[in-house]
C-alpha cells in the first residue's frame, strides 16, 4: 500500500480512505505520500502529524517524512532522518533502497556547488535576479577562503528569495552558513525560510533552530543579534531565552547566568535544553563531577531532542569530562 501510494490514481484503486479505516497508521502514511508525489504538502504533513501521533517512532511516517524534506530540499532534516532511520532493525529492503537514493540525491544537492568562483560569477551574469545563483556565488567563495562580498551575496539570497517566494533557498542557504559554523547568520537564514513558508514549523524544524541558536550563542553579537531577532520575528521565547542565558554564561559572567539558569528551571522545569545549560554552568563554574553528571544523564535520557543528546557529549570532550 505505501509503495503503491506514489500511482496518480491511487486513491481510486486502493483505496487509501479505506486503508484508514482498518490500519489508520499506514492509511494515513500512503495518504500523505501521495500527496506529496500530487505537490501537495500541506496536507501531506498533515496527515503525517496525525501520524505521529499514533506512534512517534513509525518508520512509516519517517520515511514519508524525508520524502517531504526532499521534496521541500530541506537537505539538513532529511539527513538527520535517514541517519536516525538507519539505526532502525528489519527495515524492508525496498525502504533501504529508497533512503539510498534519497541520500546519494542530498548528497549531490549539498556538493551541487563544487565550482570555481569564475563559474560562479558567469552563473551570477547570467542570472542577475536568481537567488540561488548568489547562493552558489556565495558558497564558491567560502570554498575558495575568499570571505570579502560573502555578505553582499547572502543579501542577494535574501532579497530575491523573498521576491521569489522560495522557501527552499533560504533552507538551503541556512545549511551553507552551518557547514562554515556561521550559525548566527544561518539562524537569520532559517527564520526567512519558516516566514516564507507562512510560518509552520514541525517539531524536526524547531529543535534545528533551537539547536543553531544554541551553537551561535558563542558569538559576541549574539547578544544584540537576538534581541534584533525577537523584534522581527515571531520566535519561541524558550529559545531566546536559552541562548541568551548561554551568551551571558560563555562570556563571563557566572553570577548574572546563575540567576538566568534559576529564572529558567522555575519557568521550564525538566526542560532538557535547560539542563544542557546547567551542565555547561557547572563545567565553567570547575564543578566537572556535576556537569558530568548532567551531561551523562542527558545523553541516556530517552525522548529529548535528539540535537541536545548530541551536543552533550560534545560538551563532555570540550571539557574533559570523559572518563
């Protein structure tokens, strides 16, 4: 039934509203994966939303997921799906082969730049008003090591990805600027791409941003860069609020990031992002045993955001607290 889902006509022949009504996971999943084949997103996530509901870790629903990240070439997400699907047993071998090709085609969008900055300039001449041949401009001139105008070039993505309304470019350019630990400016990158999506946002989109928020936190403008954020656009204030906490802590001022930290465990009680941030505290405050602690228990702890897990350990081998 989900191999079948891509046929125009499947809804007629299955018929998947059928499906629903004795296997409402897989009904819904086939349902959302025709619909993305018929250029329908919209209602293809939300069918997978309801979904997920059924069950959070349905291979099913995944693997529709990154089709629909495909589709949107929003090349980060689907990457961290595959890689979580992966890790799945008794997948059926069709599904591996799908993930393959899904894979070998972000891999070639990610490497779709590889040129000179002499062939990314003829691109730019020959199409002034398209944003992603700024992007490609852009990204060659980071390869090359040359950042001078790598600014002019991410404002022309911006300008004429909003002229177009191409969501995309601006998933793709908020990539480009991760890959060069620009995360600050990535975060400007993927808040355009929600606004230009009309502002939905999934769970897998919200913890990426939160996760770029958290990493840019460690550049002295961030401070003054997310206040600008929070005037223009309509950002969840945990997020804020958490990254803000992590600049005050990463430049020094322990006694003003303590308060911050108590503010934040009586507002989100239990919130992993927080505890993260805790455990950073103790870290910087030469606690190592209970940063130690907080950290192992972060990266054991199940249903928490796969990104905080991983920055966990990142942040035990940043401070020597392996064991």
């Amino acid at each position: 039934v989900l191999r079948a889902a891509v046929v125009p006509d499947a809804m007629d022949v299955i018929p998947l509203a059928d499906v629903v009504e004795i296997e409402p996971l897989l009904g819904l999943t086939a349902q959302a994966r025709y619909n993305i084949y018929q250029g329908d997103v919209d209602v293809a996530q939300e069918l997978l939303d309801q979904a997920f509901a059924i069950n959070p870790d349905s291979w099913e629903a995944k693997l529709v997921q990154i089709e629909l990240y495909a589709h949107e070439h929003r090349w980060m997400l689907v990457r961290r799906l595959i890689d979580e699907l992966r890790t799945m047993t008794d997948l059926p071998d069709w599904v591996q082969r799908v993930l393959e090709g899904i894979d070998r085609h972000s891999s070639d969008q990610q490497l779709e730049g590889g040129m000179s900055i002499e062939e990314a300039k003829q691109k730019v001449d020959e199409n002034p008003d398209d944003p992603r041949a700024h992007l490609l401009m852009a990204e060659a001139m980071l390869e090359a090591g040359e950042y001078k105008g790598v600014d002019d070039e991410m404002r022309q993505v911006a300008e004429l990805g909003a002229r177009a309304g191409d969501p995309a470019v601006f998933f793709d350019a908020a990539e480009l600027l991760r890959r060069y630990q620009a995360d600050i400016y990535a975060l400007d990158f993927y808040l355009l791409g929600i606004e230009a999506s009309g502002g939905k946002m999934d769970q897998a989109m919200h913890d990426l941003l939160f996760e770029t928020a958290y990493l840019a936190a460690t550049e002295p403008e961030a401070e003054e860069h997310f206040a600008d954020l929070k005037r223009q656009y309509d950002i969840d204030p945990f997020i804020l609020d958490v990254s803000l906490a992590r600049f005050v802590l990463l430049h020094d001022d322990l006694a003003v990031a303590d308060e911050l930290l108590h503010t934040l465990m009586e507002a989100y009680p239990g919130a992993p992002e927080v505890d993260l941030l805790l455990g950073e505290f103790y870290a910087l405050s030469g606690d190592s045993e209970k940063a130690r602690d907080i950290f192992a228990s972060l990266i054991e702890r199940q249903g928490i955001p796969k990104w905080v897990q991983g920055m966990a350990g990142v942040l035990m081998e940043r401070y020597s607290l392996l064991e």
